[in-house]
C-alpha cells in the first residue's frame, strides 16, 4: 500500500498542475494499492469541488466507494498524539490531513507517499525519526 496526499490526487486531474505529469506517470503504482485518510479526502474533495467542479471531488468518492482508494480511519487512541505533532511542526506548520498521514505512516510501516509537498514531507517523520520516501518526486 502507498499512502496518497491531498496534492497528488488533485494534480493527477488537473492537466494544467505543475504535478501533473509526475501524477500521471506515478498512476501504475495504483497496482499496489493506494491509501488515505479521511481528513486528506476532506481537503482533496474541497479542493477539487472548488477549482474543478464537484463531479471531480464526486469521482473521487466513487473511488473509495468502489475500493479503489482506501480510507484510512485515524484510531481513537492516537487522536490524542495530533496536537503533539502539530506543535512539533509549528513551523511549517502541520494541518490535520499531514498529521493523520504520519500516523498512517506507522500504521503501515514505511513511509512511501505519494504528495506534491515535498517541503512539508521532507521535513516530516514517521516515528518521530525515520523519514517519508516521496514517489513523485523521484518519478
């Protein structure tokens, strides 16, 4: 399983996104199976609804609907680790779709990401030391 961000889900439809050939060239890896959080479907839907139209964030949800990308639900008990992180990050700063794909990360076991943010990932680290391996960047 790859883990998926906001970016790269709305770069691999926006044709005019500097992103968008590496999100193209990146879409095989779907073979292995892409997953995401809830919060980073919030923002995508928002985002894509918003610059694209509302069939795109739609079209989106009928790929989770379908099982094509997974949702990842953040457990209860690491809920309380997010402000945490947030704080850790300040700088940056983390929003909640980040912080929720850093859990993600552990839950998985490695940090291969498919984002266009590659200030914020390269930053970022998945218990606390080891850093995100991002595929689009090296597409």
């Amino acid at each position: 399983m790859i883990a998926v961000d906001t970016g790269f889900l709305y770069a691999l439809l926006d044709k005019r996104d500097a992103w968008h050939a590496r999100a193209v060239v990146a879409a095989p890896t779907a073979q292995e199976g892409w997953v995401t959080t809830w919060p980073v479907l919030t923002e995508a839907t928002h985002l894509m609804a918003r610059r694209l139209g509302s069939r795109f964030a739609q079209a989106l949800m009928d790929e989770v609907a379908d099982g094509a990308l997974l949702a990842w639900d953040v457990p209860k008990d690491q809920v309380a680790r997010i402000p945490a992180m947030m704080q850790r990050y300040t700088s940056l700063p983390m929003d909640l779709a980040d912080a929720s794909l850093i859990l993600l990360a552990e839950h998985l076991g490695h940090g291969r990401i498919l984002t266009t943010d590659e200030r914020d990932f390269g930053s970022y680290r998945w218990k606390s030391r080891k850093p995100f391996h991002n595929l689009l960047a090296h597409e």
